[in-house]
C-alpha cells in the first residue's frame, strides 16, 4: 500500500497523536463506540465501559481535552443494575450531543437517548434529567440511526425484534424535549416494516430520506413530515435497487451531496471473491444517477483484501470518501480508506491507487469518517484485542 511518511494526500498527518494515530482505553477495560469531528477540530467519543457511557474529548493535536468532564472524561449512567449494550453520537450542535442506543435489564432492552452539553454533563431541560427511555411494545429494541430534522425534532431508525425473523423496522419521532411526537404517525411512531435501514437522514423540509438492506438489494424510502411515505420518490416511496453478482448486500452509511443526490456505501459478498466495498448513488427523485459509475452500484476491490464500507463523508468539491475496515487478524483486520471522484473512479491522487489502509494495533474496524475545515480527513473506531486492550483508534489524513 501507500507509504505515509511524506505530505501527500492519504497520508498519515504527523501532527495529530503518534505519527498521526491516536489510541485512547480506559485501564486496559474494554471500550468503544462512537467519535465525531466537532467544528473547531475537536474530537468527541462516547462508548461503552462496564455498565456505564463514557463520554472522551481529545483535542485538535489528539491530546485528551483535560478541561471536559473529570480530566477528560466524563461517565454517565442510564438505569439501575442495567448497561448499555450499544452507544452512538450525533452531533446536535458543537455544543450538545445526542447519544443514544439500547440499553439492557433482566426484563429485556429498550431504547435510550440523552442529551450532553459541551462539559459532558446531561442536560436537565432534555427527557427526565437529561435521559429519554422508549420500551416499544412486544420485542428487544436496537436503535440504527438518528437525525435532527431542521425543526429540531429527533428521528430515530430503530427496530422491535420479537425473534429471529419476527421483527419491524420503525420510526420514532420526539420534539425537541425528548418527548414522543404525536403528530407523527401513530403517536410518534411509524412502523416501516422488514429489510434494515441503516441511515436516516433530514432533509430541508422535514422529510425524512432512510437507506438501507434486504437481502441482496440496497433500499432506500422517503417520508413526508408526518410519516406518510412521500409517493413522489421512487415507487410509492421505496426504492430497490438489487446487485445481481452478490449473495446478500449490507447499507452501513449514507450522506446527501449538496445537488440533492445521495450516496451510501456498504459492503456485498460475492461468494467465493468474498466481501467488496459497495458505493452507490441515486438523484434526488431515487432514480439511479446515470453519472456515477454509469447508473450501477460500485464494486470496487482493495488490492486482494475483503473490505465493508462502515462511513461515507462528501468533500467540498464532491469527492466522496468511503471508510471501513479490511476483514482478517490482528495483522491484517486494518482501517480503510478509500477516496472517489464524483463520477464513482477511484482517485488516482489519493494513497495508492485510491486506496488507503492503516494498521492501528489491534483488530481495527473505522465507523466514522469526517473532512475538517482545513480539509484533512479523521476517521475512528474500534480497535481490539491490541496489546493495551480494547479501545477506540483515531487516525487523521491529509486531504
């Protein structure tokens, strides 16, 4: 692969951690979850630690923020004798965070949601306390996504599993106090029905744009503001668009482009050639754009490795990049990252042929990517089973 020593677009920044690495664990306990790029460069992280959330911010050179929380951190619990069993961030303002995900008792698991201000600390005008628990009626609950629509109302993608293949995908909707919306379907609440849907994203006027997977075929559904699936997208609001050469297709994450178009990126297994990263774009009305990799979803192989897209971010100029992680070992299992032009080529510029991939000291799985204003480029994850335990991995890139 590239070598990363000199300034060159793909290449490891020097100036962010240990030659462009950071890897951040909490006394050899496991620990991970979730980062995002706040605007003036800093770094929020909330995972998961014994029972609790944690919440870490580093600073812009990769340096854990002493002024947030207690030296850095800052632990949050959710429900008696219960724990977190997943953790996710979204970024409301670069002053509050939504973190949310399930969380489990003896009784079963349900949906949490809590809002931080910019010390880490809950903020008590949100739910109960700063907590909003949602129990759904007739199943064990997982949250996929979240989105603020411009109204600042809340949208979560979640699903209700009753058993194996006896489950609902769903809808949730809560104002901005954390409290279910009744003006959203029934009392805030849309059941969608099967496949999996990933990503859920708000657009201007409040609709509500959702990619997704069912089998071998990326799905993608619009809906209006009142949970009524918009008949102006697609065919009656969904769009199926099945890869034929694959066995089964995963949608990890989806971002819309300023023309309105919007890009996913996954994974789909093509049998005996294994798992290939899988880009693929649709225009505004969810027809197939016909200027991106000629109107077909992309397949694009790293270099004999297996790799799932896990994150997707849109540069300024329209240049799409895709991070996600190579399958294998500790010594193989590595942060990817690849870079396309706005047609769907790999760019040549970028790395080696396009291509990026960055050993982090562990099992490495990236699940967030995002361009700074000076447009270098910071991905994270987890990072497992590395000789200082289980944590999360930062890396930052020129652009």
């Amino acid at each position: 692969m590239a070598t990363q020593k000199t300034q060159v677009a793909g290449a490891l920044d020097p100036g962010f951690g240990h030659e462009g690495r950071v890897f951040f664990t909490l006394d050899r306990s496991a620990f991970g979850g979730s980062s995002k790029l706040l605007s003036d460069g800093r770094i929020l992280t909330v995972g998961v630690n014994a029972a609790d959330l944690v919440l870490v911010r580093h600073l812009g050179n990769g340096e854990v923020d002493g002024a947030f929380g207690n030296q850095g951190i800052q632990r949050i619990s959710l429900i008696p004798d219960g724990r977190p069993l997943q953790a996710s961030l979204t970024l409301q303002s670069n002053s509050l965070a939504l973190v949310f995900g399930s969380v489990g008792d003896a009784s079963g698991r349900m949906i949490y949601l809590i809002r931080t201000l910019s010390d880490g600390k809950l903020d008590s005008t949100f739910g109960r306390e700063g907590r909003v628990l949602i129990d759904l009626p007739a199943g064990e609950d997982a949250v996929h996504a979240l989105a603020i629509q411009p109204d600042g109302k809340i949208v979560l993608a979640a699903r209700v599993q009753r058993d194996f293949e006896d489950y609902d995908e769903v809808l949730l909707r809560l104002d901005s106090t954390g409290q279910l919306d009744p003006t959203f379907g029934k009392a805030g609440i849309v059941v969608i029905g099967k496949g999996e849907f990933s990503s859920v994203l708000a657009l201007a006027d409040n609709r509500l744009l959702l990619a997704g997977f069912d089998g071998n075929a990326v799905l993608f559904a619009r809906y209006l503001s009142d949970g009524r699936p918009d008949t102006d997208f697609g065919e009656s609001g969904f769009v199926t668009i099945e890869v034929n050469s694959s066995r089964f297709v995963q949608i990890a994450a989806a971002k819309r482009q300023r023309d309105g178009k919007i890009v996913a990126v996954g994974s789909a297994d093509l049998g005996s050639k294994g798992f290939h990263p899988l880009i693929t774009r649709i225009s505004p009305d969810g027809s197939l754009d016909s200027t991106f990799n000629n109107g077909s979803p992309a397949l694009i192989g790293f270099q004999g490795y297996e790799v799932k897209h896990g994150a997707v971010a849109i540069q300024p100029d329209n240049k799409i990049l895709a991070a996600g992680a190579s399958l294998g070992s500790v010594e193989t299992a590595n942060f990817t990252l690849m870079r396309l032009l706005p047609d769907g080529a790999l760019d040549m510029a970028f790395g080696s042929q396009g291509r990026v991939m960055t050993h982090m000291g562990g099992v490495d799985i990236s699940q967030d990517v995002a361009v700074q204003v000076d447009g270098k480029i910071v991905v994270s994850g987890w990072v497992i089973t590395s000789p200082q335990g289980t944590g999360i991995g930062i890396a930052r890139y020129f652009g």
